[in-house]
C-alpha cells in the first residue's frame, strides 16, 4: 500500500528506494484510485460534470430567449421547437432551465463555500485553543444546530430582502442574501469535523516535530493541522452543496426565494404546481433536474467518503 | 431518573435563552421596525405614531426591549395578528394540534421503514436487499420533499384519484367516516414526510448496527447459544440506537423545514403554512411566535432525545 514504510532498512533497501519514488502517488491520485471502485459515485460525477458544462454552455448553443412570451404555445409539451414544453406564458423551458440552473448551481456552490471556510475558521479556533474560547465556540456551534433552519431562513429573507435589493440591485442582493443566509446556517457540522481533527492532530508526533523547530502557531496550523484535517470537510462540503441546492430550491418553491424573472429550478417548480393537472411536464423537467443534481452529489459524497477514510483500506 | 431529568430541563433553558437572543438579534438587526406597521402608517399622524412608539418602547435600549419582548413571551402574551385581528397564542394554539399530529405520524412512519429495513441490511452487509435498499434510501434522501409531494399529488390525486390533494380543517362528518376522511388526506404529507425521513435514517441504521454487530459481547451472545434474532433484538438493536438517537434529535430542525413545505404543497392548516401565509402578509407577531414555538419544539425534541438515552443506556443516567 502506498505510504507504508518499512520498520528498519534491509538488505534490498537500494532497489526498493527507487522503485518507490517511481511508484510514488500522490495523495490526490492515490484519492481518484480509490473513488473509482464506487461505480455510482463515478456515473454521479459524470452526470455533474455534464449538468455544469450544460448550464455553462448550453445557452450558447440554445439561443431561444428565456422570457420569449408566445401566446401561441401556452403549457405546450415537449416538441421540437420546445423539447422541454412551455410554460403559461409560452416561455421556452429547456432555454428557462439552463439558465435557472446556472443559479441553482452557483448559489450551492457558493454558499457551500460560506459554510466551509466559516466552519473551518471555528473549529480551528476551538481546536487550537483549549479553554474557554473553545467552549464558547462550542456552545455557539451547538447553539446554532438547535436553531429552527427554514422558519429563520424566511424570517431572515422576510427582513432583509428589500433593504439589500436597494443596496445593490434585485439578482445580486437576493443571490448574496441566499448564499450568506444558507451558509451561514450550515458551517457547524465542518466546525465540529474540523474541530475533532484539531484535538488529535495538535498531539501528533509530526505538529510535536514542527513545535519543536520553533514553529509558529500560524505556521502549524496552516502547513501542518490544516492539510491532514481537510478530508472529512471535503467531504462535509459536498453534501453541503446538495443541501445548499435543496435550500434555495426550498425557498423558491416557497415563493420566497429569487424573484420570478429569474428562474432558478426551484422558482420554476413554484410557477408550474398550480396547473399540474394541464401541464406536467413543466414541474417535472425541474424537479427531475433538482432531483437528479442532488442524487449525483450526494453519491459523489459518498464516493469520497470511502476515498478519503484512512480507516479502510483498499 | 429524575434529578437527570431535571438536569436536562436545566440545560434546556440557557438554549432556548440562546435562541430567542438570536431572534431577537434578528428582529433588532433588521432595517426599519418590523413591529411599527402602525406607527409607520402614514394615514397615523406623526403624534399617535410617536405616543404609539413610546408606549410600545421602541426607544429604549436594546436589552430592555429584549427583556420586556422577553417576559411577554413567557406570559404567552404573544400580541396581535395584524391579519387575522386575533391574539397569536389563539391562533397558534388552533394550528399546532394539525402540524404535532402530521408530524409524529410521519416519524413514526420512518421508524417503522428505518428500523427493520436497515438492520436488515446490516445484518447482511453488500447482499442484493442491502444493495436494493441503500440505492432506494439514497434516492429517498436526495428527492427534495416539495418534489415528492408533487409527484404524490401528480400520480394519486390526478391521474389516479385516490386521495384529495387539499387538506381540510374541518371535514363536516362524524364517526368512523370521519376518521377515514382524515386518514385519507393525512396520507400524502405524513407519506412524504415519512420516507424522505425513513430513508435518511435507514442510512443511520445501517452503520450504526454494522459497528456493532462486530463485537465481541455479540459474539459472546451467539456463543452462548442465544438465537440469532434474539441476538439482533436485545444485544444489537439497543446499543446500536444511542448513536441513532443523537443523529436523529440532530436532524430535528430538517423534519421542521421539511413539515413546512409539505404543510405549503398540501394545504394543511397547521403553524408551517400558518408561518409561510404570515411571511407572505407582513403579519410580524405571527412570524416571530411561530418562529419562537419552532424553536421551542426543537428543544422539547433534544431533551426526548436525552431521556431516551437515559432509557437506553442507563450508565449515561446515573453519570
């Protein structure tokens, strides 16, 4: 197994020393290597991949407009002017949902960020530090996991959305809100990973061996704490960015998420459940997206998750 | 029992202090005064709005407020609905019966789906039920639950007619027949709910049994010739549900944001759509107690938590 070294040299020590440095793998091969025995976790990063190159580029290719109004074509099912139907104004859906998604996708991702780095920042302050820095951190984290999420969320939205429209301007300031609001309410999980990780790491031989050297604390723990503690909150983040995806999505669907001239996959799933009996086809091309996004990241957590445990070995 | 009972309603109210803090906070923080609709009215000349302001103290300092906001809410002097022209306690009270009921019956649903379906599956690890049963409970996690219900009301309500797709308060009959009404429209939320639970929690399960299950006082178990249900039953299933239990009082905050979309996609009368309808009014004395019994709920949920813990492993009561 890579990594592993050898009690005490022996006589075949020369060979094998170069044999080594050819085999050696790097930590993120080494990862990729093990990621690749969870099949599903593989197929749900390729249909990622795929659902971000579509949003990406796919309004280049699909040039249809997204508030093209055509009366004409009201709640249409799929055909091949519209392969996703229409909306009840005769929008084209296929060109509303690569657009929406870019949304969807941008705010989980960002707000996953949020969560990340203020999670990591926490509970790598309340794992250096003992005492009662730690334990306010720690209250406060907990604190935060007994907090009631979705009616703080619409209450936080509620108050803040028409100031920060005015401040600076309707897409940015909801899209800023969203993203700090979900965030913000989803760090203490990395906090407490980060936090565990801290409390074993700063007792390790190799932070002993850099404290020795005269190291600074700044310097153990951003080179040495830091790089050992990241596999469980890379792992924390991706399911953040599908539970982030649910958020936003959960506060469209609630009619209190983007404005509807932007729609974002959530905001579409809103528009399209009044006429479910006439048009199906419009709530479920979105919900099949939102579904689909959140299956594939979950899965893809969960490939990392073997990839990354240092506990089982492959 | 009890004096660690006691010691976890103590623990509990620093944290509900915590929370109505943070409420408040959000309340203080906001622009304008979300509770001055009627001292901002401009059909209110400036001398009422002022003498109503100074009445309800919106100028004194930020912790009196707090401690005044504070004291009326342990009162249950809630305030006054600007909408429905009604106390808000009133209000809630009528509201909250519909949403604990939606709400116990779905997690009694995901207990019945988790329990059984993820011990099974640990008890045999990477066969084909466990294969069939992780990829449906990852399915079921991953469908948002405003999803499920649309397909719910999609294939049982339209195209099928099964089941009403609007939940009402009150149905009009009696007897036997109103207890199948109820049980006809409860279906679909506490459904939706249910499985979106049962299949994270089937996940809990699992891991938490095949931990477990390797033991060596479970081997010493079969050793002794117990049968293997047994085994899984009294040795196994109890040991394996402390950690189960934590995961699960954790993810009470998530049944709460999931009741209140499903209260939204099916009509219920309860405090969920009760929160949303508010929101969607202006309606900030609802807003906030609402908010504030959520919370509360939460707790009441962790400190259920703490004393099945107690009843679990009675090491952890007498601690």
């Amino acid at each position: 197994m890579a990594g592993s070294t050898l009690a005490s040299p022996t006589a075949d020590a020369a060979p094998l020393g170069s044999a080594s440095r050819a085999r050696y793998v790097s930590p993120a091969r080494d990862t990729w290597r093990r990621f690749r025995r969870h099949r599903l976790a593989v197929a749900g990063l390729a249909v990622l991949i795929l659902m971000m190159v579509a949003v990406a580029l796919g309004p280049l290719v699909w040039r249809v407009p997204i508030n093209d109004i055509d009366f004409n074509a009201q709640l249409a099912g799929p055909s091949w002017a519209h392969p996703l139907g229409t909306d009840d104004l005769g929008q084209d859906v296929l060109a509303r949902m690569l657009y929406g998604g870019r949304i969807s996708l941008a705010v989980g991702l960002a707000a996953m960020l949020v969560a990340v780095v203020v999670g990591t920042i926490v509970g790598a302050l309340a794992g250096i530090s003992r005492g009662s820095v730690d334990t306010a951190l720690m209250w406060l984290t907990d604190l935060f996991l007994s907090l009631p999420q979705l009616p703080l969320l619409l209450l936080l939205i509620y108050l803040f959305r028409d100031p920060l429209k005015q401040l600076v301007g309707p897409e940015l300031g909801v899209f800023l809100l969203i993203v700090v609001v979900i965030g913000g309410f989803r760090w203490m999980q990395v906090a407490r990973l980060v936090r565990a990780q801290f409390l074993s790491l700063r007792e390790k031989e190799f932070v002993e061996a850099a404290r020795a050297l005269g190291a600074t604390k700044w310097r153990q723990v951003v080179r040495h704490i830091l790089p050992n503690s990241l596999g469980p909150v890379i792992v924390a983040g991706t399911v953040d960015v599908a539970a982030a995806i649910i958020a936003e999505s959960t506060l469209s669907f609630l009619g209190l998420g983007f404005p509807p001239d932007i729609p974002t996959w959530g905001r579409i799933l809103f528009d399209a459940k009044d006429t479910l009996d006439i048009a199906p086809h419009w709530a479920l091309f979105a919900g099949a997206a939102i579904f689909l996004a959140v299956l594939s990241i979950n899965f893809v957590g969960d490939g990392l998750r073997d990839a990354l445990d240092p506990r089982k070995v492959m | 029992m009890t004096r660690y009972l006691l010691r976890r309603l103590l623990i509990a109210v620093p944290s509900l202090l915590g929370i109505s803090l943070v409420l408040f906070t959000v309340l203080a923080l906001a622009p304008g005064d979300p509770f001055g609709e009627l001292a901002s009215n401009p059909n209110v000349p400036p001398e009422v709005a002022a003498a109503l302001r100074a009445k309800f103290g919106f100028d004194d300092p930020v912790w009196l407020r707090y401690l005044r906001w504070l004291v009326a809410m342990l009162h249950g002097d809630w305030g006054f609905s600007f909408v429905s022209r009604v106390d808000v306690d009133r209000l809630i009270w009528q509201r909250l019966p519909v949403t604990l009921i939606v709400i116990g019956s779905s997690q009694i649903l995901a207990l019945v789906i988790a329990l059984p379906v993820g011990v099974f599956s640990a008890t045999r690890p990477y066969s084909l039920f466990d294969q069939i049963a992780n990829t449906l409970a990852f399915i079921g996690f991953s469908l948002p639950t405003f999803f499920t219900g649309i397909l719910f009301i999609l294939v049982f309500s339209i195209y099928l007619h099964w089941l009403p797709f609007v939940f009402r308060g009150d149905l009009g009959i009696t007897g036997w027949r109103w207890y199948w009404e109820e049980f006809r429209q409860a279906a679909m939320p506490v459904a939706v709910l249910g499985l979106f639970q049962g299949a994270s929690w089937t996940r809990y399960v699992r891991s938490a049994v095949l931990d477990v299950i390797r033991l060596d006082y479970v081997t010493t178990a079969r050793a002794k010739g117990i049968a293997e249900f047994a085994v899984v039953t009294k040795h196994v299933v109890r040991n394996a549900l402390i950690p189960v239990v934590t995961l699960v009082a954790l993810s009470m905050p998530l049944v709460f944001g999931g009741a209140i979309v499903t209260e939204q996609i099916f009509r219920v009368p309860g405090i969920g759509s009760l929160l949303i309808s508010s929101i969607l009014a202006n309606d900030t004395p609802v807003i906030m107690a609402v908010t504030f019994v959520f919370a509360c709920l939460v707790i009441l949920f962790n400190l259920t938590a703490d004393i099945l813990y107690g009843w679990l492993d009675p090491r952890i009561a007498y601690r």
